[in-house]
C-alpha cells in the first residue's frame, strides 16, 4: 500500500466529516465534498425510488415533507414545518460568521398515470380538485427532493468549515395546489413560503436552483445569464352572443363562428404584432367548450390558454392585445367578449453578475461532463421566479437521458419521463460546489 496515498485519502474523509482542527481550505472542502458525494450516492438513490413510488400532488406532499424534515433535524438544523401549508426549511450554522446561501428543491409530482414499468413505479392516485388521479414524479421532483438531502447530509458534515449558513427550502405546489380554489386570492408554492417567512431569518444573500430535463446528456450542466424560462399565464375569453335554431342563424348571434375567427385572430399577435426578434413569445389556446346540441347555435362559448414571454413589456402588451383582438373580432359579428388572464409564474431569470461569479465553478463541477452557458430559453415556467425577487439567484438545469436517447426521450410531464440516476450526482456536485464556493467568497479554488 502506498502509506502517502492512504493518509491523503484518511485526511480528505476527515475534512468530509467535519473532523479536521483548524478550518479546511475552499479547495480542500469542494474536495472533500465529492468524497462524500460518492460516498452517500446509494442512499441518495434511495431516497429517490422511494419518494417516486410514494408521489404526492401540490399541497398534500404530507409523507414527504415528514421524511425530509425527520432528516434535517437528524443533521442538528433548526427545522420549520408547515410553512405553505407542507413546506419544510431547514438552517444549517456555519463555523464561523460568513454570508448566507439558500438552496430550494420542489417537492410536488403530477397527475400523470405513470407507464414505464420500473420495479419502483407509482401506483399511488390522490385528489386534485375534487377528482381521484393517477399520481406520478412525471417532472423529477422526486429526484430533486433527494440531491437535496443528499447535498444537507454532506454540508452538515463539514458545517465548522463552512463560513456563514445555509437555507434548505423544500417546497410544496411548484406545479400548482391541487386544492386549488379559483377566485379566493389563493398563493401557493415559492410565493407562499415568502410570504410566511421562509427566507426571512436568515436572509439569503444568493439562492440556487436546479431542475433535471430530458433531452439533455446525462450530468450535463447547462444555464444561462439573464431569462431563462418564461412567464406563465392563464386566459379565459367569454364570448356572449344570443341563442337560436341551427337552420336560422340569423336569428341570432353565433358565438361559436366568433370564437374561431378570435383563436385565429389571437395567432396574429405573436406573428405580425410583438417584435419577436426582441424575445420569443407564446398564445396557445387548451380548451374550448360551448354549446349542449349538435342544432343549436348556444347563447355562449368560452375558450382559456396560456400565455409564454420572457420580457416583462412584452407579457403586459400580450394581455392587453388578447383582450383588445377579442373584443373587436366578436364586436364585428354583433357578439361581445370578456377576456380575463390570471399571472401564474413570472420569468425565471439568472441574476447576471451571479451567475458570472459562479461560471468558474460550475465549468470546474462539469469536467468532461458536457455543460453550456448559454443554453436555449425554454417556454416552461417555475415559481423559482418568486425566490428571485429575495436575492440574486441562478437556476440550473441537469441533464438525465442516456447517451444517445436525447432526441428520442419523454418529456417532462410525459408518463415514460425516464430518469438516468447517473446524474443525479452531478447535481448534488454542483449544489455543493456553489455553496462552498460563494460562502468563501471565491471564484475558481483549485483541487
């Protein structure tokens, strides 16, 4: 055995355990964090499988919530529950006095009937409003959940090296609460937990974020400066006209004729009327219903959608121009129509002077691994937007198909969303790379 090596190898698991006298270097605790990142893999993965075959739906992740918040307090953190209804935040103390990260994971899975087959697969269902649904980790919250407890375990092993503290946000209902009540000012999510305090005491003077994504290599990093995924909004149009026989339409007001010169008319705006060389913008309609009879012409039709942008201006201007084409198209054939948009989610945008301090690490955190610093804006949305408005922040996305299935993978969302475990520890890396790395304030340590 070579006795340098073997010492070498004892003295980076000391600095991994917290055990070392004087206060580890940057380099020597990003280091060590790796160590323990390896080292605590298998129980990572476990946590995973489990939290996928037990999912649970936005404000009802009960079970989970208990498990993450039972390991936090095993950790020695100062542990919140209950905050945004199944919230858990967790504070780790530093050795020394130093600034203060916080770091979030989304706890909340789908009603989606998953279709993969994997020995760990959801049967679970639950109740989204009102309804009994199929439940599935169809977007990788599960996964996130536990590169989160992974990334608490290894940080509380080495908290009298770390300067300052850190804020462990597992939060419910980033998809939605699936207690949702239209019309009673509800918040939910990222927006709830401010509100209740969750980043109150301390307060984060940087937040990190990732989220896995098919269609990416398996451990890549990819991020980008400034928007990095879109607004989401709701819309809903009413359009009234008056109720008549189906042989005699000119009796009345056809609403179903108006509504589809609207949905067309609404095309228009992204096309011809918003400066799309500026940022991308998006006007889908999801649904449409109207009428009880296939010979009558109904007195009303109502049609609902989302709206996606990545510049604030733009979004307002998209609001105004959806009610104004709707107005004017029903107005032309003697119809009248209400527009009403809900905002959801605002843009999640990469604080630039952050994510450029940051760069260094995340390119030292990649390795050969595949990353980008510039990677395509993606129309989804996420509440981490609300986090944002707290403190500088940066969100990252991770890459979980398989070599050469990247084309070919589900979606998130998609009942065969398929996760590679592999990469699972790249995140985990990454989330303890940032931390280290921003509470010593460095850029770049080298190993």
């Amino acid at each position: 055995m070579n006795i340098k090596l073997a010492r070498a190898g004892l003295f980076s698991l000391a600095i991994a355990l917290g055990a070392t006298a004087q206060a580890a270097t940057p380099a020597a605790t990003t280091a060590a964090a790796d160590t323990a990142a390896q080292a605590i893999e298998a129980k990572m993965l476990t946590w995973r499988r489990d939290f996928h075959q037990h999912p649970e739906l936005g404000n009802a992740e009960v079970r989970s919530a208990k498990i993450i918040a039972d390991h936090l307090k095993k950790l020695g953190m100062k542990v919140r529950t209950g905050v945004a209804k199944t919230g858990v935040v967790g504070v780790l103390e530093g050795g020394r006095p130093g600034p203060t990260v916080a770091l979030r994971a989304d706890m909340d899975a789908l009603p989606v009937k998953e279709n993969l087959g994997l020995p760990f697969e959801s049967k679970a269902t639950g109740t989204y409003r009102g309804q009994t649904v199929p439940v599935m980790h169809a977007c990788g919250h599960d996964t996130h959940m536990a590169i989160l407890m992974a990334t608490a375990e290894i940080l509380a092993g080495m908290k009298k090296d770390l300067p300052g503290k850190v804020v462990f946000l597992f939060q419910p209902a980033e998809e939605g609460p699936s207690d949702f009540e239209a019309g009673t000012g509800q918040t939910w999510g990222a927006k709830a937990m401010v509100e209740q305090g969750a980043l109150a005491d301390p307060k984060p003077d940087a937040i990190f974020g990732l989220h896995v994504f098919s269609g990416m290599e398996t451990g890549t990093l990819a991020w980008r400066a400034g928007p990095l995924m879109a607004s989401a909004d709701s819309y809903s149009v009413t359009v009234t006209g008056r109720q008549t026989h189906g042989a005699l339409p000119w009796r009345g007001v056809d609403p179903v004729v108006a509504s589809a010169q609207i949905i067309n008319g609404l095309q228009t705006i992204v096309s011809r009327q918003l400066d799309i060389s500026k940022e991308p913008a998006i006007v889908s309609v999801g649904q449409i219903h109207g009428g009880v009879r296939y010979n009558i012409i109904p007195d009303e039709v109502v049609f609902e959608g989302t709206l996606r942008a990545f510049d604030e201006g733009m979004r307002e201007d998209m609001h105004k121009r959806v009610a104004q084409t709707s107005a004017s198209i029903a107005e032309a054939s003697g119809a009248k129509a209400e527009t009403k948009v809900t905002k959801i989610y605002d843009v999640t945008s990469n604080d630039p002077a952050l994510t450029a301090k940051m760069r260094p690490t995340l390119v030292r955190v990649a390795g050969a691994k595949p990353w980008t610093d510039n990677v395509q804006k993606s129309t989804g949305a996420e509440d981490f937007s609300e986090l944002s408005r707290v403190a500088p922040s940066l969100f990252l996305f991770l890459g979980i198909s398989k070599p050469g299935e990247e084309k070919t993978a589900a979606a998130n969302h998609s009942p065969f969303f398929y996760v590679d475990e592999a990469g699972l520890i790249q995140g985990v890396r990454a989330l303890t790379h940032l931390t280290v790395d921003y509470l010593h304030g460095v850029d770049a340590p080298k190993p």
